[in-house]
C-alpha cells in the first residue's frame, strides 16, 4: 500500500470552531467512504474536539487528535503573532509538515497570521522569491475554475515576482487538472502589448520567453472582464490588484444576488413563479455557492498551506479539506519543482 | 431668460454613429419635452446626421449640426491621434468649449484617443496633477450612484493624485446630488489604517486632514467587497486598480446573469415560472442595466468631457447626454473649483 495522504487541520481557526470543522471533516469521511487512501490530523482542544466527533458520531480510524493547549487569538496580528504563536493549534498543524507527519496544512485562522506562521516554520523554497495567495474563481468552460494569484499575500511585486507567481500557480493548476494545457495570462488594463506599467512589460517578456508546451503556454495579457470567460486558467497579477479584483468580484456578486432574492420574494406572483423554478434556481445558487470555491492556498514555501474562509460554515470547511485532498492527489510539491526547474534561478 | 445648457456632441464616435447617437438624442428630446432650458450641438458629418435625424423626425430648435470633413479613426491610438485628429467631428466637440459655444462635450470615441485631444485643446486646471476618468457605480443606499475614480486615465498615481481625485470626485458628486453629504473614501485591501502602500498611507494622513462638513467626510479605507454598500459614495483609486475593478465587476455580473438567463429558460417548468415573474424580473434587469451607468467623466481639465461606452446603444447613449444635461445644471465647474481651494497647491 502507498503512502496515505495526510491532511493536518488546524480545528480552532476562525468562526464557530471547532464546530464548523468537524462537520467538515465529517461530510468529507462520509464523501470518501470507499477511499482510505487519507488520514486527518486534528489540532486543538482535544476536549472540544472530541466532543464535536461524538456529536456527528465519528468514530473513524481515518481521524487523529492533537491537543494544543492554546489558539491564536482573534487580536492577533502579523507583528504580534511571531511571538504569540509558538505551540498553538494553527503552529502545531504546520509544524507537522516538517518531520514528514503530514502532506498539507489546512486552517480557518487570520490570512496574515497563517502567512507568518507558515514562512517562520516552512521556509521559502529555493528560487522562489515570495510566497503567493492562490484561489479559484468559476469559469465558463468545462471544468470551471481558474487559479488566481496573488490574491494579497504581496502588495508590492516586481516582474520576477510575477514570473514566480505563473510558475506556482500553473503547477497547482496542473496538480487539479493533470490532462489539461494551462495557459496563464497577466492582468492588467488592456489587451494590447504596449499598455500598462513597465514592471508589467518586463513580465510579459519573461512570461512569452517561458511559454512552452511542458510549462505552461503565455496567453498575453487579460482584463478584468475575462478573468471568468475561461481563455486562461492561470491568471497572474500583484497581491494588490488580485485582493481587489476578487473583493469587487464577491461584492458585485453579493449585490445581483441580494437584488434577485428580493425580487423573486416581492409579491404572490413572484412567490409562485418559484414553484416552476424552483429546481433550476436551486442548481444556479449552487454553482455560484461561494463555499464550492473556499480555500486558498500559499505557494512558495517548502510545503503547501491552505486557508479557510474565516466565517465560512461546515460545507464551505468541507470544500476545503477535499481541495487539500486533490492537490497532494495531484502531486502539487512535485508540479512546482518541475515548474520551478524552468527559471534560472536569478 | 438664464444661457441655455450647451451639450456639443460628438455624432460619430463609437460602433453604429450617427445612427445610434441620433437615437439617443431622439430618446433626450422626447424625454424633455417640456425643458427648453438646453442645446446640442451635433458634430460629424453633416449629411449623415441629417439623415438620421430625419428618420427619428426630429426637426427640433434645440438641435444644431456642425460639419466635420473627418472622424478619428478607429486604428488611431494616443499616440498617432496627436497629429491625426485635427479637426476631426471629435476634436471639433470639444474645441467648442474653448469660445464657450458649448458647456460639456459627448463622446462614444476611443478612450485613450479622446483624453489625449482632450488634455490638448482644454488643458489641465490648476492645482490639478493629473486628469481622472470617473464613473458610476450602483449602490445599495436610496439614491443608487456612487462616483469610482479613476478608472484608467493613470495607471500609475501618487499620494497628491489621489488626493486631487478625491476633491474632483466629491465636486462630481454635489454637482449631482446638492443635497447630500459627500464620503470619501480610498480603495484599498483592507479597512485597517496600517494596510496597503505607503502612498496609500500619505493620502490616508492628507485627506484625513481635507475632511470637513463644507468639503467632504473623509471615511477611511473601503475594500473591494464594499464599493457598492453605500458607505462612501466617491470611492478613489489607481487607474490602474480602478480599471481592474470595473472590469472584474462587469466580468462577474455578465457571468452571473448569463447563468440565470440560461437557468430561466431551461425547460418547460422554468419558462412557466417566468410567466409569474415577468414584470418583476423586468425591474430587476432594469436596474442592473449598464447603459443607466453610461458616461465616465474627464475630470481636472478645463472643461468637462464625457466618454459614453463606445459599444452602447441609443438608450445607453441617452443616459450620458442626460448625464452631462444633469452635471452643468449641478454647475460642476464651480463646485471643482470650489473643491480645489481646499487644496494648498502644492
């Protein structure tokens, strides 16, 4: 028997923890029932935690427990957190990566916190220069997603950064979608050559001089209104802009949706109308369920960390571990090192 | 008798001209019956416009034609059209306002193309660094609009940029809405003061110290997620950021909406379904309508200038004459210069 993919969970990070995580890791043993090719490692209060496993009845061997005896606090900060963190739940959950106890680190925790906690302990890999927030956005085509980096990890990049960035985000993509061709593109303003920033051009030079059929192929530049048309599956972009974007993109959603629910619940016709839609608007809702597409993941470090919505619930977790699931599936560590081997290493 | 509101259009710019521009103006005067309180000037081939406007019978004394020899060239970018646009049916529009002939000019013509004649012929204001491209976003507050700038005139910006944005923006605003108090505020990935750039933190500290009852309430940082909640109602930006957003956010609610179209006319059940909810859905698509939002604004020149959506149609072009009718009787000229005195001119 190979070796069994271990996820570690941080149970306590963000909302209504470790309730929401449990049930995560519950609707995730009962979607995997045949597979027992994974094992989950829980960390936290092994008190509370336990108490959540009786209450779904989880009595699995797939399930470890590992008691910290402290959280990191919501008034954490990035500053604060070098010194507060040591031996609580997010810090034991990646820790276990370094002596080879688990493949991937999963947490709901602060985005800041989880970034400089995982550098301190993982490390940044060779010829990469910073990490970067990878997340997936739904697309038109077949298999609808796209990988989006970096979505804040850096407000600040320069070109080699962005170059980075494709090389990192094409191999993640690879590791969900191993037959398919990635093709990465730049966001910026327009799609002609000579618009945007300098530090934009001078990416677009190295991107075109990388594309190749066993990395990845440049598609040039895109703009905000084709991130989602599925011309590109990997799309590059500093952590400024890709923080924005994706915001925009989740209030813009917010707001159609929020206007349609109060115009389909008007008035007795509207109510009615509901009843022949019903099925149809249910399978809309749930392809733009914003929980399909939570989890973001670090790439960079010497080890793959994924973050949690915060406020997400126990499907939006379960998404979450099952995506942790598919990369180590996928073999991500292996597709970034292939990936990275094509920079010079400047 | 008060001077007339001069609107000096350009008639060919944009797909479809001067069929689709003399449609909006049919659509303008139809709506203002009962205003005589206004002009347009139409620029562009004399014969075609005649044309046209014989088709909508439109034999109003609120109408007069100008000839132009030429257009601006759809091959023509920033570059070229400083040589090639003399005396074009655009670069008339907008000369109109040097003699004061006319108030504001109208056009449906390459953006680029259009700021580049425009900074030639009306130059730049004093005390203003840089011209910003402002537009409108839907809100969720009772008067729906807010004002986003800039959306791409610059892609690179300083502190003192942003600065001067938010003084144009907010004069934008009151020029609109006299009535109410105008909230500013900058876009940025976080709401937090120790977030984002350092020239985000300068402009932060700068309109920190603008913010007053007779100029407009400074409110901090807002992120992507929360444009259009109606807190602030003149969000600024990069133009390279605010260009993204809009963009992304027109992405998104293509793709939503493309979703429940296809949703809703499914099957048999969801066509029944949309029998009940006809009328309201009507509204709904009614109020998402892009072409109520057409119209961005050069704002910082002597002289305003209005880019209508090159793409849009008569109802869409209707709105951005409506829009620059309802900015000169808000007296916009004044309120920027008022505005501007704000600012020590460094």
């Amino acid at each position: 028997m190979t070796k069994k993919i271990t996820i570690a969970i941080d149970a306590m990070g963000g909302d209504n923890s470790p309730g929401k995580t449990i049930e995560g890791v519950s609707l995730f043993l009962k979607k995997n029932q045949k597979n027992e090719d994974f094992i989950l490692h829980l960390y936290g209060n092994k008190l509370a935690i336990e108490d959540e496993l009786k209450k779904y009845k989880i009595t699995s061997n797939l399930i470890k427990v590992f008691h910290s005896d402290s959280v990191v606090s919501d008034k954490e900060t990035p500053l604060t957190a070098i010194k507060n963190s040591k031996n609580t739940s997010m810090w034991n959950c990646i820790r276990s990566q370094l002596d080879g106890s688990s493949d991937i680190s999963l947490s709901a925790g602060n985005t800041g916190v989880l970034l400089v906690v995982s550098r301190m302990i993982l490390k940044m890999m060779n010829k990469v220069s910073k990490p970067a927030l990878a997340g997936f956005w739904p697309n038109t085509k077949k298999n609808g997603l796209n990988v989006v980096l970096d979505l804040g990890a850096n407000i600040e990049c320069d070109d080699n950064n962005l170059v980075d960035f494709a090389e990192l985000g094409s191999a993640l993509y690879k590791s969900l979608f191993p037959n398919e061709i990635v093709k990465v593109s730049l966001l910026n303003v327009g799609s002609e050559e000579i618009k945007g920033t300098e530090m934009l051009k001078n990416a677009y030079k190295k991107l075109k001089a990388l594309s190749s059929e066993n990395n990845f192929l440049f598609n040039g530049y895109s703009e905000g209104n084709t991130i989602m048309n599925g011309e590109s599956n990997v799309i590059v972009t500093d952590g400024f802009t890709g923080n924005v974007a994706l915001k925009t993109a989740e209030g813009t959603a917010k707001f159609i949706t929020d206007n349609l629910k109060k115009t389909l619940t008007k008035n007795i016709f509207t109510k009615i109308s509901l009843i022949f839609s019903y099925f149809s608007l249910k399978k809309f809702k749930n392809k733009l369920d914003p929980r399909k597409y939570n989890g973001a993941i670090f790439l960079g470090l010497n080890g793959p960390v994924v973050k949690s919505h915060g406020g997400t619930d126990g499907i939006g977790f379960y998404y979450s571990i099952n995506f942790c699931y598919k990369i180590i599936k996928g073999d991500l560590i292996k597709q970034i090192k292939n990936n990275l081997n094509h920079l010079s290493g400047e």
